[in-house]
C-alpha cells in the first residue's frame, strides 16, 4: 500500500501537526518507503495466532479509588505556558 | 594519584569505602572532566553545583559508615528521565524549559543508595534514532576515531550522551533507555557495556514515553561488573508503574565471574543476514570459540520469524508514540506557538516542536491506527509479535540459557552518513536488537574487539525473562576472554 498527497494532509492533520504545501511531497515519500519496508509483513501466516497485549502476562495491579497525592495544584500547573488560577488557558473555544 | 576518572565504578566505590580519597574528589575530578569535554555535547544541562551538594551528603554519610551501595559515585541521567527540578527536555524543543516537580522512580532509586548526579545527557529527540543526530540540542560527538582518520562519529543512539560520556570517563555510568536497541547499540559503538532488562524490571515512572510495550530502563557502564551493580539499584517493583513486575531484585554483581560449565549458548542460524560483513562474522564466531572455550556448550538454534522483527516494530513503535506524544499540544507543559484557533494552536506547537524524524514516526503511527487500516497494519504486527515471542520461548523451553548474536551489523559511522535519504538505512542499525524488545526479554551489549579501522565491536546475549544473572556471567566471560578494548585518549 501506498499514499497519496491527500492522504499524507489527512494524516498531518489526524496527527494535528502543521505541514507545509512544499512538505508534503518528502513527506510523501518517506511514508511510502516505510510502507513499503513493512510490506513484509504480508506474506506472514498469522491465521489463529492472539495479536500481543500483555508482554509479560501478569494479572492486572489494582489499587484503592482514592486520592494518592492530592493538593498540588500549583505543582500541575507550573509548567503551563498558559494558567489563570489553577486553570490552563486556551485559545476561545466556543463563540 | 592516578586521574579519579579513569577508576571504574567499582574501584571507587571500594576506595571511597577506605576512604582513599572522598566524594567531593571525586565529584569534583568529574565536574572537571565533563565542563572540559562540552566539544562532544554529552551533556544538555550540567548540574554540577547539585552535584558537589549531592557528594557533601555522601561524604557525611560515609563518614558514619551509612553509606549506601552506590555512595558518592557520580552517574549521568540521560534526559528522558525527570528529574525534580532540573530542566528535563527529550532532546526536544516541544519540552524546553520543562522542569518537572517530581523524580522518576529509576533516578530516585540512584540517589536512595548515594549516587551524584553530574547532569541531564544528550539523546535522540523522543529516543527516536540510532546516532544522537536527531536531537534539538545536536549531535553528541563520539570520543571515538577512526585510526588516523579526524572525522567526527556518531555515538550511535538514541541513548548516544549516555554511551558517549561513559566512553570519555565523564561519569562511572549512565541511566539509558531502550525500545529497539537504543542502550545495547550505543553501547556497542563505543566499547562500553550496556543492558536493557527485562520488561518490568525497571519502573517506567517519570520516564517521557515514546513507545510504552518497547521501552525499558538501564544502564551504561564500562565494564559488566559496574553495569551490574547499577541494574541492581535502578531495579525493583513501583506500584506507580503497573507493568513493572513484582519480583525480587537479585545481587547480579554476584553473577559476575560464574562459571560457563553446563551453560546452553544458543547461535540463531537467521541472525546471519545476507551482506553481513566479514568483520562482524568473525567477531560472532570469534565469541562462540570463546564461550566454548569457557566451558559452554554451543547449540545451533532457529528463530524463523527473526526477519519479520524489524518491520513489526516500525508499525508498533510508532503507533505507540503517535498516542504517547499526542499530549504535548501547548497546553499543560512545554512549547506553544499562537494559532488562530486552538486546533491551530496545537497544528502550529506540534509541527515547530517536534523535528523530522518524530514528526515521520508520529505521522506513521497515526497511519497505521486510523480507520481502515488498524487491522492491516498494527494488529497484524501485534500477532507477529506474538511470533517472535514464541520462537525465544521455544529455544528457552528447549533448555537455551542465553542466545549469542552481533550486537550491530557495523561500527559507528560519520555524522551525517546515514539516513539522510532514506530513513530505513538508519533504521536497519537495530536489526539485531530490536527481536529483543519485541519479545520483552533481557538483552547486554559487551565489547569485543575492534574494526580494522580500529573503532570497537560489540556482541550481544539475550536471556530468559528476568534472568538477567546469565547475561552478567556470560557477558563477563567474553570480557575475560576479549582483548581489552582500550577507551580513547582525550583529544576533545
């Protein structure tokens, strides 16, 4: 499989990064030679066999529903380009 | 007195315990060494006055004989590791400036048992490389080179200021991370030991995530003992980390210099590629005769889906990291650059934060997940993981203790010789490592000898899971049995 120009603007902007019209076309090859490398993969039988969800099968950890380190609004938010009062600001949303 | 930098981290442990010389010394030669080697850019911050603060604290406690495993030796954290307070980037302008309040769990282990902290090391941006050329901060500068030859190499990568710094005798070790090969093929690069535990051997906790089933901590070390005793104090089970495992952390140290009598060496028939090089042939049969010698048995082995490995991971690790950095969008942390709304603002952050070979892995992982295509592309690799994973257990099960491989296809090469036109001739670098993450296993990187250009080789063991003992006692009979592999004379 490979993309075309449309698809490689539909996944920037899936990906939500910026692409420049002169980009896309590197861009575009890139992505085809990475698709063509996994190409592969196709002639792999893989009839009946679990696709990996665990690497190291354990049960899943469980913990209490409770507040483990609470209070540290000011921690959470220092690093913000962007805070009003513990808030994050952003651009307006809604009109 | 001999220069304090050129003891290994063993050495100075034992000699800080007599009190030969104290921490303050000792972190002083090294503050010394690293202010005085900025022309290899290993480090992106020094922290050099927390490190004297740090050795202060180590000398005291030494001197009430409270020292612990790992008192007053000073290390480099490779900058994917948060670290409270000191600036923590993943050698990307997306997260300049970004001061975590909190330390990852692997770092905070280091300082529980006494380590010094010499500063935040160069990287791969996102560890997303195999030559530190990827980096906002640029290129690490390998203190290797080609005999008579001046021309800059490349460190390998991602963890390249960590291998770097280790070679230079900047610090006694490094914090590194691996996720197709990023500890083992730098290491090799630079004639210094490196390990990727198993999965779950290590906490994952403030460390930045690129591809969470991959990634795993460890450490950068110029000898198997001291890398040991690092593994040993990084190590262990965090509740704030569900996929690390619950296990006892052993006294690997203990493995070094085991006996090879009654050891399976497993040699995988598919690891010998078509255009392998003489050099590195040699070197793989050159090891076998060694852990012959050393009293190991060799056994001829098959991993049928070897060559399928690296395919499935260039699906895998980038659909992981597309959702992994999904979250550097201008708001919480980190870069923001205006847009006229706020999905423009996060179009115009993200395509000024991130470089070229993220912005590449992000956009094919966002591919491959996208409606249509998931079943094709990342649910077929996931079952060819699941391959891979059973072709280990089936030589494992078959009594194989440990699996003897190259650890790359080729010694370090120059800065911008590789990749520049297609990004799979970089990619190929990982060849021989990245079965490994795929399979979640252990996997150490040892030096082995030298190219006939004189840059260092390396050999690679991949272990049972959490047998990462085997790899130490093995890893260190080919060291016994190797031509020791001088590190550079300063020129930088």
């Amino acid at each position: 499989m490979s993309v075309d120009q449309a698809t490689v603007k539909r996944i920037a902007h899936l990906a939500r990064i910026a692409v420049r019209d002169e980009e896309i076309g590197v861009l575009q090859g890139e992505l085809n030679a990475i698709l063509a490398f996994v190409e592969t993969l196709g002639e792999v039988d893989v009839e009946g066999v679990e696709p990996m969800t665990s690497v190291m099968p354990m049960p899943m950890k469980k913990r209490k529903d409770i507040v483990t380190e609470g209070n540290i609004a000011d921690l959470i938010t220092q690093n913000a380009p962007g805070t009003e009062d513990h808030f994050f600001v952003v651009p307006k949303v809604i009109e | 007195m001999t220069d304090l930098t050129d003891l290994t981290l063993a050495e100075a442990r034992d000699a800080l315990a007599r009190k030969d010389f104290s921490a303050v010394d000792l972190a002083k030669a090294h503050v010394g060494a690293v202010a005085a080697a900025r022309a290899l850019n290993c480090f992106i911050t020094e922290t050099p006055e927390q490190a004297l603060a740090q050795a202060a604290a180590s000398d005291a406690r030494l001197a009430k004989g409270e020292g612990g495993p790992l008192e007053g030796i000073p290390l480099g954290i490779k900058d994917l590791y948060c670290t409270k307070d000191v600036q923590t980037t993943a050698a990307s302008h997306i997260l300049e400036g970004f001061t975590p309040p909190y330390e990852s769990t692997v770092s905070a282990n280091l300082w529980r048992d006494g380590a010094v902290m010499l500063g935040k090391l160069n990287l791969d941006e996102f560890a997303m490389g195999s030559s530190n050329e990827t980096s906002y901060f640029g290129p690490v500068i390998s203190p290797w080179r080609r005999a008579g030859d001046p021309t800059p190499l490349v460190p390998g990568g991602s963890s390249g200021g960590s291998a770097a710094a280790v070679a230079a005798k900047l610090c006694f070790g490094a914090t590194a991370t691996d996720t197709g090969g990023s500890i083992r093929q730098p290491a090799a690069f630079t004639g210094t030991v490196g390990i990727k535990p198993t999965y779950g051997r290590c906490s994952r906790w403030g460390i930045v995530a690129f591809a969470s089933s991959l990634d795993q901590a460890g450490p950068i070390a110029r000898n198997v003992r001291d890398a040991a005793i690092l593994l040993r104090s990084m190590a262990g089970h965090d509740p704030k980390d569900t996929t690390s495992v619950d296990v006892p952390v052993p006294d690997y140290e203990a493995a070094v210099g085991g006996s090879l009598k009654g050891k399976k060496i497993g040699i995988p028939r598919e690891y010998r590629i078509d255009g392998i090089s003489a050099e590195i042939d040699g070197l793989w049969q050159q090891g076998i005769a060694w852990l012959k010698d050393a009293g190991a048995e060799i056994v001829e082995i098959t991993l049928p889906h070897t060559k399928y490995a690296l395919a499935a991971y260039y699906i895998v690790a980038p659909a992981e990291a597309s959702s992994n950095l999904a979250r550097y969008d201008g708001v919480r942390y980190g870069l923001r650059v205006p847009g006229k709304d706020i999905a423009d603002m996060y179009e115009q952050t993200r395509a000024a934060g991130f470089g070229k070979e993220v912005r590449r892995r992000i956009m094919i992982g966002t591919y491959v997940l996208s409606a249509g295509y998931y079943d094709a592309y990342y649910v077929r690799a996931q079952k060819i993981r699941t391959l891979i994973k059973r072709d280990f257990e089936t030589v494992f099960h078959d009594g194989i203790d440990a699996i003897l491989t190259p650890a790359t296809p080729s010694a370090a090469f120059g800065i911008g010789e590789k990749g520049s036109a297609d990004p799979i001739e970089m990619y190929l670098n990982d060849i021989f490592t990245v079965t490994v993450n795929m399979a979640g296993l252990p996997g150490i990187a040892v030096p082995a000898g030298l190219s006939s250009q004189g840059l260092p080789l390396g050999l690679q063991l991949i272990g049972r899971p959490f047998d990462e003992e085997t790899l130490f006692t093995v890893g260190a009979a080919i060291e016994a049995a190797a031509p020791k592999v001088e590190l550079p004379k300063r020129w930088w």
